[in-house]
C-alpha cells in the first residue's frame, strides 16, 4: 500500500463527540498524518438530518443522511460510529467489517452485548475493530489492558466509571434530594432528559463487561452483571456514611475467583481513604490490580465531546499506522468461554442497613436473631435518630463479609419482623 | 519470519527487576507466548557474578559474565537490558542496535541522557527501542502518550515520580527528621546505600526528561531541567505548610509555552485538594493535561522488581506481536530540535519563604520594601513562633505567581538585611 495515497474516514454520527473528531481532523490535518505517517481525509459524515445548525463548519458535500454513502464506498478504508445506541449501529459497525473495512467506535452498548461477535467477525475478515472511547472517555484504559498489562494476572478492577450519577451522588452528599441533583445534572449537561440508563446503573454495567471481557479474555455479558440503580439512596445516608467513615459511590467491580469472575455494578459505601471515595463530580477513576504491577489507579474525564474524540483520534492514529504497514498493529482477541459470572448470592459482600423500627425493647433481640440464623457478623450496631410522635427508632447495622445471599435474605426477613416498619437502605459496603 | 521458531532474549542483569523479568518469563511460558502469539525463549543472561545465590533458580547454563554471548549472538533478537547505570549499558544498547537487536530496558540514566540518539540509531537499523519502564514502574506512561495521546497537543505534565523522596517527605509531615526518614527508607528498601540520586532529584529529572521529550516530542536533556533536592525542607516547614493548605512534595513539572517548555524539578508546596498532594509512600503519580482529553492523572507503584517487570514484560509482548509480523508496532520518533528549555529565571512562579529575623520594630518594613523592589506581590505575612532567649521571630511569607528570577534575588537580598538572621527555607509554591 503506497503511502502516499491519503486514507479515507467515514464518520458515523455529527453530535457531540462526531463534531468534535471531525473539528480535530479538519483543524490539525498536518498534525494528526504527520503522527499517523499518512494523510488522513474525512471523506463522508452519516448525519440524521442535512439541515441542522452545527456548531462546526463541515463542508456540506461531505455530509449524507445515507449509510450506504459510507458502508459500500470501496474508497473508505475506516469507519467511525460515534453515533450511540444498539440497532441501527450495531449493523453499520457489522456491514463496515464485512466490507473489509477497519472499525473504530465509541459505543459501549454495541460493544458490551455484541463485542465478542463483532471482533471475531473483524479477525475473520483480517480488520481491526477498535474502542477505547467506547469506555472512560479519554482515560487510557482498553490500551493498557491490550498492551500494558498483559504481563499480568488481572485480579481485580474496580471502577467508578458513570459520570452521571456520580455527579448526583455528589450533590446529594452536600444535601441536596436525588430530583434537585438529577435536575442540576441535566442542567449541568451530565445527564439525559431521560436519566435511567445511568441511574438505573446500565451505563456503568455496560462499561463493566467491556473493561471484564478484556481485563480476563472473557466473555462479559451486560446481563449477567448484577446491577443496581442509585436510586434507593437517600439523603440521610450520605450522614450516616460520612459517622462511619465512608462515602456513597456507583462502583463498578469485577474480581477473579478460580474458574469464575465476580461481577457486579450497585451503590457502595466506600472508606474515606479510598481512591475511588475521592473521585469528584463527573470524574471516571479506574482502579485496576494485576498480579505483577500491583495497583494502578487511572484518573479523568470519562465522558464529553472532547476526552472521548481524544480516544477515538488516539485508535485513528495508531489504525492508520498499521494500515500504512498493511498489517494489523493491534492484538487480536481471545475469550476462554470456560469462564463464567458468579451469581451474585455467591460473592462474598458487606452490607449496610439503615432500618426503622418501633422504639421499644426486644427490637434489637428480634434483629440480631436473623443475622444469627443467617449466619452473619454484625459489626457495627447504631441506634441514629428517634421519633417521638411515632416512637420509632431508625437502626443502622454494618456487617462483616458474608454471602450476599445471606445479606439479602437478612433483609427479607427483618421486613417481616412485627416491631421493623421498613428497612429503608441497603447498601453493600466496599 | 515463522511463528513456529521461538523468539531468543537476552536478559543483561539479574537483580530486582531482571529476577523478576527472568521469573515471569520461565514460569508463566505458555501463557506469554499465547498473548505474544510466538514463543518467547530466555537464551542467555549477563551477570556480574556467577556464584552469586540469587532469589530465584535460572539454569546454570543461561548465565555468563561476558556481554558479548548476548550481543555478538546472531540467534538473540532481543536484548532486555535492567542493569542500569550510564555506562557501560549505554555501549550494550547501542551494539545490540548496531547488531539489529530489538532492544527493551528500564534505564533511566541511559534513556533520559542518550534516548534521541539510540531512538536514531535504531530507525536507521529498522529495530525497535522500548523503555516503558524506564519511568514509573509498571504505571503506562511511555505508551500512553505514544499512542493514546497522540490526538492531543499535551499541555503540561506535573508528577510525583520518584518514591523514595516522596516516602522521606511523608515520614517527615508525620515528625521524623530527615536523617530519620532516610535510615527509616533504607531500611524499607525504598533508598539506596547512597541515596544523593534521589534526595538530590537527579533520578526525578531523568524521569521528567524522558516524559518532557516524548510528550512534546522534543529533546529535553536532563542538564537542561532547574533541579533542586528536598535537603533544604525542614520539619517546621510540614508545620507551617499544613496549616497554609499545602503539602511538601517533591515535584517534576513540565509545561508548554510559545516556542519553549518549562522543565523544572523541585519540593514544592501542593495545595491539599490537589491530586499529587495525596501520593502516599513510596507511590508516583503524574498528570497530564491535553488540550482534547483534559485531565488525566495516572497513579501506581513506580518503582520495585515487580511492577517495572510488569512494564518490561509488557513491552516484550508487545515487541514480539510487531517482530512476529515483520513490522515495527510502535511510531518511531520525531524530536523537534527548534523547541528549548526555558531557564528557570524566567519562569512565572510562587513562592514560600520562611526567614528568621530580630524581632524589633522595622523588619517587615524591610522586608517589604525587597520584594516592592523585585516586583514581586505577597499574598501572605504570617509571624510564626518567637524565641524570647535571643529576640528572635520567625516569618512566613508567600508570594504572587512572579518571575522565578524575582523571587531568587528577594531571597538573596532578604538575606542581606541587617536584621534577618537567616533565611531559613524557599519553596515553590504549586
């Protein structure tokens, strides 16, 4: 392949991340070959609609509302999906690699349900399918899983990887309800008008099967992760955590056990001293643990037109050198399908619960008889607030490690207890 | 190339990090051969002693004294070198390329002093030169900006880099004295016999020379970086600098301006909310900013016979990948020779001053008038404890961002008045 001959990019998508990977290539073209060791040319932009107002200047012959103009130019040697969402994408990204062509995506859905499939499809067509962007936005994390670490046994990766929530986690500690925080969320640009993929804790789950899939050479599957939303966490939590010494995170936390993985997204207590305790407002943090490196913890902007075209120019760069070589620069991937999810009754957690209860004696005797029966260690016992135009007492019981299964069966139980009105929070302690 | 035929490595050096290289390699074959997609084969290893008794079992057939079983050996393709020190690892590196030999090392010195010129030499032999683990241990940094980055113009990179400091400064905010802190590092193995390449910052600026060129793509020598070493912190200053907001850490900062970089290595007072104010122990840290992805900051054990194996190993991977295919994966360089360092005269900064003065009327009068006449703006004048014994006072002073120059000659000058005794300690402030 003559080096000579610019390489030639359609572009999936014109919103917030696509403007931004087109404003990079349209303004810094010398830059950007002279790194890539060829010419790079924007040849095609797939857009929704050719009339709407951009916040870039892209020339209007380069833009067009048919997939076609870029999936069956034979001249367009690199596809990149920055357009988001699981249908029609997925069928673009699968035609672009059927076509011969090299992928490059920033779509955590597509890649989380269909990853594995879409990247033996590329190695069978000898085409490289790359997604950094597709996780953290610009944090270098599916490279240093690919290259980096591969000297290591991965044992655990440990993330707060969903901006959003984070974010309204955040205004949550320093008082405000979950409506205000999602509300100043969206106002603020980090969350959708509708909010449950994040909040509901799918965004994150997404993200956490990708970082397994590769972290292990495994095959993650979003559902098999057990997953909770924030949306049980209430404000009076955020008190309580701080008296214990933690703070109230999404973590997203994966872990090898022999012959199986544990894999889980939910909200967490998390010690002060904690790295990811202390990750702010939108911040991605990403806590990894291999056998030889030990801890490496990877800190930025995990979301955001900018951080995610850094990522998706950064894999155009490196493609387009290995292009210009005509090989694959890029390992190929393996998944041992061997490997599976522990359910999560099987992993061993801590819990936290935040209870009501009637404010008369036998009460703690009734509680501290279920976590026997279910064989859990109580470890911390607090009575908090009393009321007394109900006279009713909120509890709050922190436990040792325990099967999760017992923990949840703990909580089924105490709701049936006579002298419990209702076991308002139950968080897993990290 | 076959894949069948294995890849031969000769190992130079045999202790923290070569018995860890040599350890990963003989025990986990199968599985680094796999990822490698070739395998990988231990065919010599240079000691300086055979009889020595050493931590782990290497056949006693793979050792030799003699350099030139690895570096007049046709059937060696790679060469790891981990012995470290200038010469004579520079003269090795050089033959390996001069041989055509890949060559993967974790010297700093070597990397930090001779890096463009080997980087030269070994594009001109068509062979790679991999030095991940020549700064910050097994945190991916070489390869992050190599390839993850590549989008970006990098904008600054400030890091906590070298631990042993960063440990003698902890245990000294914690009330040690320095000579304390020392012994206490010797003994945790985080300090060398002598430990003047750490104390002094030599080793931090190698570290920030390596990091300077490869992130602006220039040569920053390591002669060309203002060092100063910690001796000149003192306890008191932890005391003071805590109750200002400010950490004491050793820092290596690099910063792009119009046609030149900032390049400085130095203690520095870090404001508590900062990142690199809360690098524990013997843990490096580096931030980096990028005009695409913003801010990330990478964290990890920089040092120790394992983690730099995990980036050695890595690297061979990697390497292995590129030979097995016929390829170089890696960019090569480009240095730009019209970028130069800015002397530290005319660099803006803040500063800490702490003078012991008499303590009679007229000395902040004085002292005043000094940093008036520099141009200099302070932002605080705090008296701290006073000595009634000898009528002497202690005063803190910190300063506006002003010319690094300014605040030099205010110190020089301060020092000349009649009734300051001494000026005690000058710190930036970061």
């Amino acid at each position: 392949m003559s080096t000579t001959r610019p390489l030639n990019v359609g572009l999936i998508g014109l919103g917030t991340v696509g403007s931004q990977v087109a404003e990079r290539m349209l303004s810094w073209g010398p830059q950007l070959s002279r790194r890539a060791g060829v010419e790079l040319c924007l040849k095609r932009v797939l857009v929704r609609d050719l009339t709407k107002r951009r916040s870039i200047e892209v020339a209007a012959d380069l833009l067009t509302t048919d997939p076609s103009a870029i999936l069956d130019d034979r001249s367009i040697e690199v596809v990149i999906e920055v357009a988001g969402g699981d249908e029609p994408m997925r069928s673009y990204i699968e035609r672009a690699i059927l076509a011969g062509k090299h992928v490059i995506t920033a779509n955590k859905v597509v890649m989380a349900k269909h990853g594995p499939e879409l990247l033996d499809q590329a190695a069978g067509k000898n085409v490289d399918v790359y997604f950094e962007a597709a996780v953290g936005g610009g944090i270098p994390l599916i490279s240093t899983f690919r290259m980096d670490l591969q000297a290591n046994k991965i044992e655990r990766v440990s993330a707060v990887i969903n901006g959003t929530t984070n974010y309204v986690l955040g205004r949550m500690a320093s008082g405000s309800t979950m409506t205000d925080a999602i509300r100043e969320a969206q106002e603020a640009g980090y969350a959708e008008a509708d909010p449950t993929d994040d909040i509901g804790g799918f965004d994150a789950a997404y993200k956490l099967a990708i970082l397994g899939s590769i972290a292990y050479e495994i095959k993650v599957r979003p559902d098999e992760i057990y997953r909770e939303g924030i949306e049980g966490v209430e404000p009076v939590d955020f008190r309580y955590a701080r008296e214990l010494g933690f703070a109230i995170k999404l973590i997203a936390h994966t872990q090898r056990h022999p012959g199986r993985v544990e894999a889980r997204v939910h909200p967490a207590m998390i010690p002060l001293d904690h790295p990811l305790a202390r990750v702010e407002g939108a911040e991605n943090a990403v806590f990894v643990e291999g056998d030889l490196v030990g801890q490496v913890l990877l800190v930025g902007q995990g979301a955001g037109g900018r951080p995610t075209a850094s990522a998706v120019v950064g894999d155009l760069i490196d493609l387009a050198r290995s292009i210009r070589r005509g090989v694959q620069s890029r390992p190929s991937f393996s998944f041992d399908d061997r490997i599976g999810v522990i359910p999560i009754g099987e992993v061993k957690t801590r819990a936290y619960y935040r209870i009501r209860v009637d404010d008369r004696a036998g009460v703690l005797a009734a509680i501290g008889q279920v976590f026997a029966e279910e064989g859990v260690s109580i470890s911390s016992f607090i009575q908090k607030d009393a009321w007394s135009h109900d006279q009713t007492a909120e509890l709050v019981v922190t436990t040792h490690p325990s099967l999760d299964a017992s923990l949840q069966r703990a909580r089924e139980r105490m709701a049936q207890l006579e002298p419990v009105r209702t076991v308002s929070s139950f968080l897993r302690v990290f």
